[in-house]
C-alpha cells in the first residue's frame, strides 16, 4: 500500500505487465472457502488485463452482479 501512495505522489505509473498478472496471489480469506479465494484471485487478473489493454493502466474498477 506504502508503495501505491508514493506512486500517486509522484504521478507516476507503474507499468502492468503479464508476469505482474500472472504472479497476483491467492489470498487466504477465512470467510471464504478455497474455490471463492481463487475465484476473487482470478477477478483481480482480469481487472489488470482490462485496465492494461483497454485504460492504459489506470484505475479500473469492475462491479459482478451475480
């Protein structure tokens, strides 16, 4: 988080790359069971492929109505 806000103060960008992508972790959450871990895993990939392909790498926020 540290290393966000310092992004921000410098208006500078970081570059989302397909290992950056790839190498987003598994989250352990207690409330949740293993297959919802990986499915929010999986969200978090493709919230990043969207936002590299199609906004530049800016701010992405996505909404699942399920």
């Amino acid at each position: 988080m540290e290393q966000l806000s310092q992004a921000r103060k410098k208006d500078r960008v970081f570059e989302i790359t397909n290992t950056a992508i790839e190498r987003v972790p598994v989250v352990k959450t207690p409330l949740f069971s293993d297959l919802q871990n990986n499915f929010l895993a999986s969200l978090h990939r493709e919230v990043l492929r969207i936002a590299k392909l199609e906004n530049a790498g800016k701010e992405v926020a996505l909404v699942r109505i399920a």
